[in-house]
C-alpha cells in the first residue's frame, strides 16, 4: 500500500505544500483517468503554483492595504469636483475596450 503521509512530509520538506496538499487527489484522478505519470506530476506543479500565485496576490493586497469592501459604487466621488463621476462610471463599464476607443485624452497643450 502506497505511504501517502511519507510523500506528503517530504513534500513539504522541499516547501512544496501545494503539491502536498493535493497529492492524494491528484493520485486518485490518475488512476481513474489512466494518467501518465508526467501528467499528474504536470496537475501536482501546476496545484503548487497556483497556490503560490495566491499567496504572494494576498500578501501584496495586505501590503497594500487595500480593502475588499472598497468598490466604486461605495467610492465618494464628490470630493474632487473636477472628477466627472458619470464619465467614471461609463468607464467602469469597460465599453471602450470593445469598441477599440482610445480613453486617455491630452487636457494640456504642450507647451
């Protein structure tokens, strides 16, 4: 019988706990689906970076302080009067992107 405890302490030994933390699911989907053993070692890797990519995206967010329950509905946009909020809003909804619209405008001659 395969030591699932062993790989998965060694696993982790070489900080790879994403890997770890899915390697009897990754097992089990390989014998029903007749892997080969470079696709779930594939699954395994792609398992540990994902789990990575999210790690390093949650410590940037709190570094950065930002906060979940910040949106731009709940954003004041009177506070600067030169803000035009219905022309943020229309850009919120991404329409531009569709249409090919360049969005950014010059305000100022150069001078």
């Amino acid at each position: 019988m395969f030591n699932y405890s062993e790989l998965t302490q060694q696993l982790k030994n070489l900080k790879l706990s994403g890997a770890a933390e899915t390697l009897e699911i990754r097992i089990m989907e390989a014998e029903q689906n007749q892997l080969s053993y470079s696709e779930m070692l594939s699954m395994l890797l792609t398992d540990e970076l994902q789990l990575r990519r999210n790690r390093t995206l949650q410590r940037l967010i709190t570094k950065a302080r930002i906060e979940s329950s910040k949106t731009l509905e709940s954003f004041d946009l009177t506070f600067n009067s030169s803000i035009n909020a219905a022309q943020i809003r229309e850009l919120s909804l991404c329409r531009f992107i569709g249409k090919a619209e360049y969005i950014f405008y010059r305000t100022h001659r150069n001078r």
